[in-house]
C-alpha cells in the first residue's frame, strides 16, 4: 500500500531534496508532467520539500501518490490546506486512477462515523472513501462531503466502538450514504448511532 499521511507538515521529516527529484525517483507511470500540470507544482519543483507550505505539501504528496503503482492507495485528508479550486483538482488526481482502461466496476465510499482508518482510537468523524478496482484500491479519508460526493458512486456505512466492534451496512447511493451521515440513522436496520443529527445553517 502507498499512504498520504494526514499531516503533511511531517513530511520534510522523511524526504529530503528538491520537489523534481523526489518525483523522478517516484515516477513509475510516467506521469510527472502531466500531475505536475494538473497539481500545480510546476512553480515550485526546483524548490526543497522542507520549503514547501501546507498546501504546496498536500499537493506534493497527492503527485507522489498517485505516481506510483500500487495495489492499495490511500489518501488520509486530501483535501486539507487546499482552496476550493485546488481540492477540485485533487479530487479530479485521484477519481483518475479510476480511469476506463483500469477495467473499473465502480467506486464504493466508506462513510466511518467515528474514526480514522489511521487511527481509530482518538478522531473525530471522517468519511472515508473506497474504490474497487479490478486488481487495486483506493481508500479516502475526508471531512469535506462535496469531496467526497465527486469521488464516489455508492456508500457504505460505518458505525461500531473503537476496539471493540465494527459494522459495515449494504452499499447505498451517494446521497442516501450522506443523508444517513447527516442523520445519524441507518434507515434499514432502524438503527442511531448519533443522537443528534447534523445540520448546516
């Protein structure tokens, strides 16, 4: 599996070197320029990772991501200390490893109404998003349900305790996956896992 980690800040960390470099030792599709393009790297690929900032960082390791070859592809907040049309972008990066000659069925999202696939002992409520691939997957971890409403075609539902059950309901149509989120209420096994919704005023 190829992780991008939720906090990017770590990132200089463990990679040194300038943003080309780092891509061209990655680069196993052959896809540099065109993600460079559609990321909007190509202002600071001569620049060192560790000068980077939070979103020049995200959109670094979205590329660094999605450049390689993998069985299993996982984006933990993708979406984090990106503009609008930025996340838009990302999101477009990541729905194109869904590309026809991929021999896609179809992408199935993950909402998790208490934690993190990274972590699912101290976060707060995330979606996380899983696509079934011929031969790959692809798992999305986000707060931002418009994010999440592009990159998915249907939703199941997650809800349990940490450490100690998880459930998994059938898939659902994207809205009717989000709707549940919002509601807190699984419709189809009359059951709440929250006891408030959630609304937007």
């Amino acid at each position: 599996a190829i992780i991008k980690p939720q906090y990017v800040d770590h990132i200089p960390k463990a990679v040194q070197g300038n943003v080309a470099q780092v891509l061209d030792q990655k680069d196993e599709k052959h896809m540099k320029a065109e993600l460079c393009d559609e990321l909007e790297l190509n202002q600071v690929i001569d620049r060192n990772v560790g000068d980077l900032s939070g979103g020049e960082l995200q959109r670094f390791a979205i590329a660094v991501v999605a450049i390689q070859s993998a069985e299993i592809y996982m984006f933990d907040e993708p979406s984090s200390y990106l503009d609008v049309k930025q996340r838009l972008k990302a999101a477009q990066v990541i729905r194109s490893l869904l590309r026809p000659n991929r021999h896609v069925f179809h992408m199935i999202s993950l909402l998790c109404f208490k934690h993190s696939v990274m972590d699912f002992k101290d976060q707060p409520e995330r979606d996380i998003v899983l696509s079934f691939f011929s031969s790959s997957y692809v798992i999305v971890v986000e707060h931002d349900l418009s994010i999440l409403d592009y990159l998915s075609d249907f939703i199941c539902c997650l809800y349990g305790k940490p450490g100690a059950y998880g459930v998994v309901t059938l898939p659902f149509s994207v809205r009717e996956g989000i709707n549940i989120f919002l509601a807190g209420f699984v419709p189809t096994e009359n059951l709440r896992f929250r006891d408030d919704s959630l609304t937007f005023k």
